[in-house]
C-alpha cells in the first residue's frame, strides 16, 4: 500500500461490558443512524438458551442507546447481523436447539434462522422464524437489486451423523435468496465441502465477490459467481479468517477477522483484499476470544469497526468478553 494511503487506528473504546460473555457483532447505518447489535449470554460462548440478541442505536458512535433485545426459547442465538432491505431494518441470527429432553445434543439439522424487523429503529416485531433456513445456520446478508441473500451453513443433503453433529467435510456454504426478507430458498453454493462462515457482497454490476472462512484449520477462499450463481471461481488464502468481514471502503475491500497463525495468541486482524491476495494493514488491541467485526463507513478516508474480546477482562465462570470500537481513518 502507498505510503499516502496507510490505515490508522485513532481511538479504541469499550462500549458494553456487564460480565456477560458479549460477542460476534454487526454495524450498519439505517436512517442516518448507526446500529450495532451483538449476542450477549451469562453461561459463555457455548451453546446455551440463556443467550438474548442486543441493539444498539448512535447518532455519530458516540453515546450508544439500547433499542431492542430478543431471545428464542429452547434455542441458542448468536452471530446477530444486519440487513437493510425493502426500506427495513432486518436482524438475523442463526440458532442451535437447545432441547431440554436431550441436554449436549447438538445438530446442525436442527438449525433455524429467525429475524426481527423495524421500520423506524424504535417499534420492533419479531422474532419470527425465516422460512426456508430449517437446518442452515445462517449468518451475513446483503441486497442486490430488489432480492436480499443470505449465507446458510448447512450439512450436504441434510446428512445424519453419529458424532457430535459438526460433519465438516460434508458442510456447504450456501448462497438463500428471498424477495421479503422473511422467507427463503437456495440460490447458490460458496462452497460444497468444509463450509463455513462467509462474508460477502454485491458489485454494481451483479456480481457476487465472497470471503469464506475455511472449515476447521483450512485457509479461507475468495469465491465469486455471477447471477444465476450456478458457477464459482475459488482462491485459496493463505490463512484462514474467523468471524470474516468483508466491505467496500471507497475503491477498496476491507478483510477483518480473527488471525490464529500463532494459535496461542489469537488478534483480531484487517486487511486489504486485492489480486485475490490479503495484505496485512492492522492488528487491533485483543486477545484470547475475540474477532467477528462489523464497519460502517462514514466517508471514503474514515470509518467505525467493531469488534469484541477478552484481553481485558478477568477469567471466570462464562468467561466474559467486551465489545469495542475502533475509529479508522486513512492517512
């Protein structure tokens, strides 16, 4: 990167801290307003149907203000993310059964996607199941044209198991499209084996250009597809990204995510992504449980990432971890 274009990390603050374990967040603007969302459980990072859904509203990132929180009863929510669609604001979040019958059991087949919605930021409705998502375990969203899409991580053909119901060799990412938000069918596949969660977005043209974390300790792919996304063209990373952002900032693409190459010492990393290569820009302060950002920019020199970690909290019982935000510019 050109000298005069370096990224730099002005401020960092921590805006929600209860000893909950608080994590994998999302930013968006609606309405000329900032929202950030994110799961927060007092049992931990697991599976547990104690976790509820947070919004949070700002007018610049400063002050934030609680607008919304939900939970599913018998299930875990997590991985919250935005999508502005139809002149609504829709938040989504993927969820693991927690049934009371069969306490540790855990199958990706009894995944369900749920959304609540709002039109005005203030008055909610919600959550409600999305039709369509029954064994996907759904994750980012984005708008092309007048469809909204949706990654799903599902197992191939809904495949049964006897083990712990993970099966990442036959897991697919796959590509849900919807014209209400709210119910849902298959468009594509980012990936037909060891998928995982993807990032992605929409060019002015159509075209479709996606981050997918890769399964287990497999490297990310770059995936792209054009409409009716029936064909794919892969790259593999040379790492993987957990928890993947990817966004357009001006004429770039912005990577966030958690880097393991030292698994010991886990950060939550940006990037670069150009020629289908990461370029390493910033380590941002984190450690142990940490990553899944979100961005919103405010102008094409200046920006708002968020993101969580434990660095800076104690260790204890649910093991509690503090959401940030990091104020970005370009020099």
């Amino acid at each position: 990167m050109s000298p005069e274009c370096q990224l730099s990390i002005d401020a960092i603050r921590k805006v929600f801290d209860d000893d909950n374990h608080n994590a994998f967040t999302d930013l968006c603007w609606f309405q000329d307003r900032i929202y950030l969302t994110f799961r927060s459980c007092p049992d931990g990072h697991g599976v547990f149907s104690s976790s509820w859904i947070v919004v949070l509203r700002s007018d610049d990132g400063g002050e934030w203000q609680q607008m919304f929180t939900f939970s599913v009863s018998d299930r875990d929510v997590r991985d919250p993310h935005f999508l502005e669609f139809n002149d609504t604001l829709f938040v989504y979040t993927g969820t693991w059964l927690c049934d009371p019958s069969a306490p540790g059991k855990r199958d990706m087949n009894d995944h369900l996607g749920y959304g609540a919605w709002s039109t005005d930021g203030e008055n909610w409705e919600g959550p409600r199941l999305l039709e369509g998502t029954y064994g996907h375990y759904v994750w980012r969203a984005a708008v092309c044209r007048d469809q909204a899409f949706l990654c799903g991580r599902r197992k191939r053909e809904f495949a049964h198991d006897p083990g712990d119901g993970d099966a990442i060799e036959v897991r697919q990412g796959a590509l849900l499209e919807s014209n209400d938000g709210l119910v849902w069918k298959t468009a594509g596949l980012f990936t037909e084996a060891y998928g995982n969660e993807t990032a992605f977005l929409f060019e002015d043209d159509g075209s479709l250009l996606a981050l997918a974390r890769g399964g287990g300790s497999r490297p990310a792919k770059v995936c792209r597809s054009r409409p009716p996304f029936s064909q794919w063209g892969r790259v593999t990373l040379d790492r993987n990204v957990g928890g993947p952002l990817l966004a357009k900032w001006g004429d770039r693409y912005l990577v966030g995510g958690r880097k393991t190459i030292d698994p010991q010492n886990p950060k939550t990393t940006l990037y670069w992504l150009a020629d289908d290569e990461l370029e390493e820009i910033a380590e941002l302060p984190s450690g142990g449980d940490n990553s899944y950002p979100g961005f919103v920019p405010f102008s094409d020199s200046k920006g708002l990432l968020s993101y969580y970690s434990s660095h800076e909290v104690r260790e204890s019982e649910g093991s509690p971890t503090s959401i940030y935000l990091a104020d970005l510019s370009l020099k």
